[in-house]
C-alpha cells in the first residue's frame, strides 16, 4: 500500500553457545562468529566460540567471572595480550502491561555512533530468554500515519524503543520465558563483500579476537623466554575490572597488549568522547601506546587509552600498569555502526603481527575437519543453542533463500500453519516494484488445479472464472505483488551505488543495514552506507539519499557482478512467528493479501459461480498503481471491485490512537467511508457467516483508485498492518483467516 501523499508544500538470530568445530577459513570464522551476539554482561555465546576456536590441545581456563585465559610458557618475564568479548547492546527493562519490552543500555562505555540505537527502530532484535532465543520487532512508526517529514527530528533512541514480541499482555511475554535483564540483540546479518570483506556489527573487536585466538594456537613459547597470557575477558576494559582482575591472577606483567575497539576515538579534556579518522580496511594495522612507530606498516592513531582503575577490595590500590603497554587494532570502515566493515586479511596480519611481537617459534596452522552441515529438516540455527557457521563462498554469495526460521507455538492450528507457510513463501521473495517476476511465478505454482490463470502487457497475474462473458455485474479482487525497496540509480567511480527509493519509506529506518543488490548474475550482498557524519549526526533522517556499496573497488567490478542502473536493491529478509498468533517479515504488505486471495481460491467451485469473477495478482501499486490502472482501462470493465491490502494500523504504543486503529487481532477490516448500507451488509454477512470484521478509517491509498473515476464500486478490504512500509512489518494469523473467510463468503454470494 502507497503512502499518503503529502499536502502540497510539505529497512539471524543472535546465536547462542559454540560449534562443535570452529571453521579453519579465518574468512568463514568471523562471518560465524558475527553471527553471535555478547552483550556487555552477557558474553557467554562469545566465550564459547571462542574456546572452540582455541581448540582442546590448549590449557583454556575459564573463570567465575567468564575470562577465558591461556598460558603459555613460564617464568619471567610475563606478557599479557588481551581482547574484550563485550558489544554493546540491551537488556529488558521492564515488561509493560500490554506485552512490549522496554529496554536499558549495557555496555554504555563502549563507544558508539550516535545512529547505533537508530539502527534499531524497525528491525528484528532477539531477546536470549529462559526458553531459548525470541524474536522481536522494535516498533516504528508506519509512513503511512506520518506523512509529512519531519527534518529537524532528533534520532531514535531508547526512550522511543518498544520491542514487539508478538505478545498481548504480560502473562504472554513471560511465558516465553523472558524476564527482566534478558540480553536484547540486532538480528545478525553479516554481509560478505567482494575484496575479502566482512560487515557487521562490532566487526573490528570481534576479528581481532580470533586473530588472538588463532595467535595462541599457532604460538610457541621457546624456553627460558618467559611466558603468555592470552585472555579475552567478559567485561569491558575501558573501565578496568576486568583486566584488574586479570593482573591480580596473572601480574604483574612487563609488556600488555590491548586488543580492541578503542581506536577512532579520543577524550578531550573535559572527559568527552569525540571520534577521530581512520584509514580503510586493508590500509594496515593500528598501533599506539608502546606500540606507536614500533611495526612496519602499522598506522600510529588515536586510541582511547586505559584508564586508571577503581580501588579494590577493602580499599586497596587498584593493580597498577606495570611495565609497558600498547595498543592494535584493525582497521575499519563505516566504525560504530551495524554494518562495520574490515578486511579478512587484516585479521590475518593482526595474527602474524602478534606472533612476532611475542618472539615465539611459530607452530603450523591447525589443519580442521570441515564442518558437517546440518540437514536440510534440521531446525534452524538461531532457534537452537549452537551455532551452525556456514563454509566460506569463494566468492561474495547472497544468503539462502529466508523463511520462517522457528517453528510454531505447540498449540498451532493446522489453519495457522498453513497460513504461515504460504504467507512466509511469498513474504521471502524479493520483488520491488517492477521486478515482480519471482513473486509472479511463485503465486501461479500455487493456484488451484481449475485455474488457467493469464499475464497481461503491465505483467498482472489474473485468473477469471464464473458466469458468462457478457455478464452485466463482473467483480474483481485484486492484491499487488510489489514490495518498497530501491532502484540503482547512478555509478560512481569509486564503485558506489546510489539508490531511488521505489514507494514511500523511511530512509532512516534502511541506513547503515545490511543490503542485496539484485543483479544479473545473482543477488550480491552489499551494505547500505550510513551517511558520511553518522558518528556525530544530530537528526534522524539523512538528508540525501541513501547509497550501497559492494567492497567494489570502481565501475568494472560492479558492472562485472551484473548489476547497473535501474538493478533493484533491497534488505536480506526473515520471516519469523511471533508469539501465538503472528508473523512478521517485510514485505507482508502485500504478500500475505497475495496469500490471503490464495487461500480464499483453494476455497471456491468455480462450477458455482453464477457471476464472473476475476482475481488478480497486479505489479507496481507501491508507485503508482500501475498495474490496476491496466485493468481498469482494460475492455468490458467490473462492476465491483475489491482491493485487497494491508491496514496502516496505529495499534502501537509508537502511534497516536485516531481513527486509523484496528487492533491485531480482532478480524479483518472495512472501511468507515464506504456507503452505510453496503456497510451494513457486510458486517451482517460477517455476523452470520462467523467472520470477525472491524471497522476503521484507511489511510494512505490502494489498487482501487484507478477505478474511483468509473461506474465500479469500490470496496477496500483489509487487515491491520503494525509498523507499515518499515524492515519488519508484523501482522495477526487471525486477522488474515477472517479475511480470507470473508473473500469467501463474498464470492459464493455470487454462486
């Protein structure tokens, strides 16, 4: 469903535990360990991998706290080389009596972008509850009940943050086992580049940490040169417990290396953190502290050095830093933001930088047994409590085709079941407007044996079907099967994509995510680039455009990937069940309208029908209506016509409740401005038949509006729709069957 158009002048589950064997491909290891949230507090899941990655020939230990420390060797003098676990992100805060989570920061010392809690808002995040991981959607508001822009709007933080479980109350939410203090994440979606690329959030910490780990499996320790201490601590070391602690079991120490996200950043004198330049991946290392000016290559850049730390127990002196201490890191592009971008091969030399550093013997590269993949039944990775990494591609390759990744509630009906299925199938197809095709085909696999179904000029899928050609009241339903996303619109040299939004969106709510780019050859991921200022940015909304980029170092790697002006870009998807009765994905407007006239067909004896009906699959609504303007001005015409489509519902704590509320729910939707007796007729046909049916004002515009200007009646149907046009739209199982029923009950009026 389009926007409202404004008055003139006015966007996998965090994963939990480790593999059994960690991949031996650097490449392969981080995308898996991307995959992973550790929330500061929270870090087991990293702990974990981590001490799979180690392997078992090493003495890990691992204490109360969570550190996981190997040492190596004996003896002075004693060097310690650490890395944090930590990310930031959220914990629940509270459950409100209608079943959303509020949610607190942790890990507040960690650095950040001033869009990191924006990256947020609409987004699919998961809570790490007593049951096991749940899905969520953080509430955004739909651009259909705000149309008009609001450019001087300050960022989304976590004051606006309503995380959206698919719960009705709060007996619901804490039967899915979550609680206060739960670990809250971003779904992981790392995107592989071309050029040896990774993105993802806190790429830079976690890379380094497994060219740590990969250090101490490769290290040897030669006699009479003292000892290592490797650790990676479940704490941040901005404030120093956690490396305190590691100073008292391990100290003192004549050489610490400090592993982590501080370059980038500087304090100024007032205690302020402000960011600073740093050079692309691939460029080298960072060094500073002890370190500054010490290896070849290395860039000398800011870092936020360690701080003194809190007197210890009974009002001891903290540990002091003794000997000397240094500071590496990685490179990286976009920091501080869901998309951080590094270079494989700079973990590589960051693990080669390490040993030499340390002055041991190398051991041989650990040669691993691959991997073995689960099948293809096997429930999903980020439902269960272990990761399943992916081999690495040798080349940039899109992410399986999405689907609906947990399985459904115990008491699921066969009906929702169903629904779900279909409604998910075609939810996961990529189809912005004008690129319906996959959607096309996937719609016509699926209708009824009886169906001969026919593909105008504009691309409209229609089946007809019922009375006689020259009957006198044809009716038609028709539900589009494009969805919002971008078009390319210009190359730049340096291999950027710049996009036109194709329908209404919000471009805040699609900066700094994860991307594909549908080309040619294939779907290519890509990152959808944060604006250039996004650790400072002051306002919520970009103000130009967005652009994506593909690791692609010029115009001749983009156009060998197959991609030009006009290729679609869109977000990778997931679709996933909410609670009891809920789904959520993007693209449900329209897809599930796409499923629900689907399933209304299954339904119908087109021997029976005395009048004729068609039913209609139509393309490119989001931009104009393009498709139902080629019916409408199609031979013969209709006499009634039904558009099927989605419900901006303000049923959300984010909205303002008016005239546009339907809650989820409650049934399918009327419109309050269709005439009162027809009106009338539908809610007593609803009444006798069983259906729920709810009445409201629609916003925003649908398919009918070509046929405004006719002799046809036109009659919007619909469900409610929270968070519309937005990466992670949420819709009610419930509402879509009482739609279906109604289709229906609608077409044997004419048997």
């Amino acid at each position: 469903m389009p926007a409202a158009e404004p008055r003139t002048g006015a966007s996998t589950a965090p994963r939990t535990g480790a593999s059994q064997t960690a991949p031996a491909d650097p490449g392969s290891a981080l995308e898996a360990y991307l995959r992973l949230a550790a929330v500061a507090g929270r870090e087991q899941p990293a702990a974990g991998f981590i001490r799979q990655r180690l392997g078992r020939d090493l003495p890990v230990r691992s204490d109360a706290s969570g550190d996981l420390t190997v040492t190596l060797g004996s003896g002075a003098p004693r060097r310690l080389v650490a890395c944090p676990l930590a990310e930031p992100g959220f914990v629940v805060s509270r459950v409100t009596a209608d079943g959303y989570l509020r949610l607190a920061a942790a890990g507040e010392d960690i650095p950040a972008g001033a869009l990191w809690q924006q990256a947020h808002e609409g987004q699919v995040v998961w809570v790490a509850g007593a049951r096991g991981a749940v899905p969520g959607v953080v509430a955004a508001r739909s651009i259909h009940l705000h149309p008009h822009p609001e450019p001087a709007a300050a960022p989304f933080t976590l004051a606006d943050a309503f995380v959206d479980v698919g719960a009705e109350n709060a007996a619901q939410a804490a039967e899915m086992g979550i609680r206060p203090l739960d670990p809250v994440a971003l779904d992981r979606r790392p995107a592989r580049l071309a050029g040896g690329l990774l993105a993802g959030p806190s790429a830079r910490v976690k890379a380094a940490c497994l060219a740590q780990a990969d250090a101490a499996r490769r290290f040897r320790p030669a006699a009479g040169k003292g000892s290592v201490v490797f650790a990676w601590t479940a704490a941040t070391l901005a404030g120093r417990p956690a490396l305190d602690r590691l100073l008292r079991d391990h100290g003192p120490v004549s050489d610490l290396v400090f592993l982590g996200w501080g370059f980038g950043w500087q304090r100024r004198a007032d205690g302020s953190v402000v960011p600073a330049p740093l050079p692309p991946p691939g460029a080298g290392l960072l060094a500073g502290g002890a370190l500054a000016g010490r290896l070849p290559g290395a860039h000398a850049a800011p870092y936020l050095p360690l701080r003194p730390g809190p007197p210890g127990p009974e009002g001891a002196a903290a540990e002091p830093l003794s000997g000397r201490t240094g500071y590496l890191g990685l490179t990286a592009r976009y920091p501080g933001t869901a998309v951080e971008t590094v270079a494989i091969a700079d973990m590589r030399e960051l693990t080669s930088t390490l040993l030499a550093l340390l002055g041991g013997p190398e051991a041989p590269a650990r040669r691993e047994a691959p991997r073995q993949q689960p099948p293809p039944s096997a429930s999903p990775a980020r439902a269960s409590h272990s990761p399943t990494p992916p081999p690495a591609p040798p080349a940039p390759q899109p992410p399986p085709a999405p689907r609906a990744t947990l399985p459904p509630p115990p008491s699921d009906s066969p009906r929702h079941a169903q629904t779900a299925a279909l409604v998910g199938a075609l939810a996961a197809l990529h189809g912005v407007s004008g690129d319906e095709a996959a959607v096309r085909r996937a719609i016509a696999a699926q209708l009824p044996p009886w169906a001969h179904p026919v593909v105008d000029w504009a691309g409209n899928l229609s089946v007809t079907a019922g009375g006689p050609r020259s009957d006198p009241e044809p009716r038609l339903f028709m539900a589009h099967m494009d969805e919002i996303g971008f078009r390319v619109s210009q190359i730049l040299p340096d291999g950027r994509l710049l996009l036109a939004a194709r329908g209404g969106l919000q471009s805040s709510l699609w900066e700094g995510q994860a991307a594909l780019v549908h080309g040619r050859r294939g779907p290519r991921p890509a990152v959808l680039e944060p604006r250039a200022g996004w650790l400072t940015a002051g306002r919520r909304s970009p103000a130009a455009g967005l652009a994506a980029w593909l690791g692609a170092a010029g115009v001749a790697d983009v156009a060998a990937a197959g991609i030009g002006v006009g290729t679609a870009v869109t977000m990778p998807k997931t679709v996933l069940r909410l609670g009891r009765d809920r789904l959520a994905a993007r693209s449900l407007d329209d897809r599930a309208g796409a499923a629900v006239m689907l399933l209304a067909l299954r339904r119908i004896d087109p021997a029976r029908l005395r009048h004729r009906i068609t039913w209609s699959w139509t393309v490119r609504e989001e931009v104009g209506y393009l498709g139902a303007a080629a019916l409408a001005h199609a031979p013969g015409g209709y006499r009634r016509v039904y558009p099927i489509d989605a419900f901006p519902t303000a049923d959300s704590p984010r909205e303002p409740r008016g005239p546009a509320y339907a809650p989820l729910g409650h049934g399918a939707v009327l419109p309050a401005a269709a005439p009162r007796a027809l009106l009338a007729r539908l809610l007593a046909l609803g009444r006798r038949q069983g259906i729920a049916l709810q009445v409201a004002a629609l916003p925003g515009g649908n398919d009918g509006v070509p046929f405004q200007h006719g002799d046809a009646a036109v009659l919007p149907l619909a469900w409610p729709l929270r968070y519309a046009h937005t990466p992670a739209e949420v819709a009610d199982l419930r509402d879509l069957e009482a739609l279906a029923d109604l289709l229906v009950a609608l077409a044997r009026e004419a048997e």
